[in-house]
C-alpha cells in the first residue's frame, strides 16, 4: 500500500474513467481505496467567476483557456455516479476557491463523500496545524483501504 500525495489517480465509471490531480491511496491496481481533494472547485466556469486572478493564473500556466480546459476541469460532470469514497476537504477562509465549491462538490458527488470544513483555513491551509490535517486524511484512507479490502 502507498500513500502518493499530488500524483494522478484513475477511477473506473463503467466506460468512462476520471483522471483527476489529488491525494490517492494506491493499492497497486489501477483503482483506488479512497481519494482526498483539498479545496477542489466545481467547474472552470464557477471559479473565472468567483476569482477575477484565476484567469490570468490558469493562462499563465496552461495558456489561453480553451474548450477542453472547461471540460477537464468539470469536476461536477466528472464525478457524477462516483462511487469510491471521496475526502473533500476546504478551509472556511480560502480566498482562491470559496468553500461553498468544495461543498457543492461533496454534495454532488453524494453519499460516497465526506466534507470536512477547516475552521480558519487559507487555500493551501498553511495557517493550519497540517500535521493534524495529515493524520486525519492517513487515518481515513487507511479505513477505506480496510474497508475495501
């Protein structure tokens, strides 16, 4: 079992298969025991609304936004009918991705998610205590892991 923080996970949808950028426990298959997600937002849509630097920060680093960028980043449309356990954590003060995204994500995705609000949390939660962030995700991938097997 491995624990690989920022690597891609694949699930398997039926057909269809998501390829997202996100915490994953890796049981050495190609499917996953559970996946975390840190301040996910809904759509490229909701966020260039919601954040009026997004655009020029996603340009900057993946040039002029195009339709397959929107499609890609549809995590509402690509999470539909998921049904591994899903992890959605978001700080309540996160100014780049307000956490009524990460909500709405967790929401959409339904029962198979849990949200976990971080009371005072900036985007990349640096003014948290992370350490206990971190356990927290270990512990609950190590549970999906038991629970899966």
């Amino acid at each position: 079992m491995c624990i690989s923080f920022g690597s891609r996970y694949k699930q398997d949808l039926g057909s269809r298969s998501i390829y997202r950028r996100n915490h994953v426990l890796d049981r050495g298959s190609h499917t996953f025991a559970g996946a975390v997600s840190l301040a996910p937002f809904c759509n490229l849509e909701q966020i260039l609304r919601d954040n009026a630097d997004a655009r020029s920060i996603l340009e900057a680093r993946f040039g002029p936004l195009q339709e397959k960028h929107h499609r890609a980043a549809d995590a509402l449309n690509l999470t539909r009918g998921m049904t591994k356990p899903a992890l959605v954590i978001h700080g309540t003060n996160d100014k780049t991705v307000p956490m009524i995204q990460g909500k709405e994500l967790a929401e959409s995705i339904g029962a198979a998610a849990e949200f976990v609000p971080i009371d005072g949390g900036e985007h990349h939660l640096r003014n948290v205590d992370r350490r206990e962030l971190i356990e927290r995700i270990v512990v609950w991938l190590l549970a999906q892991d038991r629970i899966s097997q």
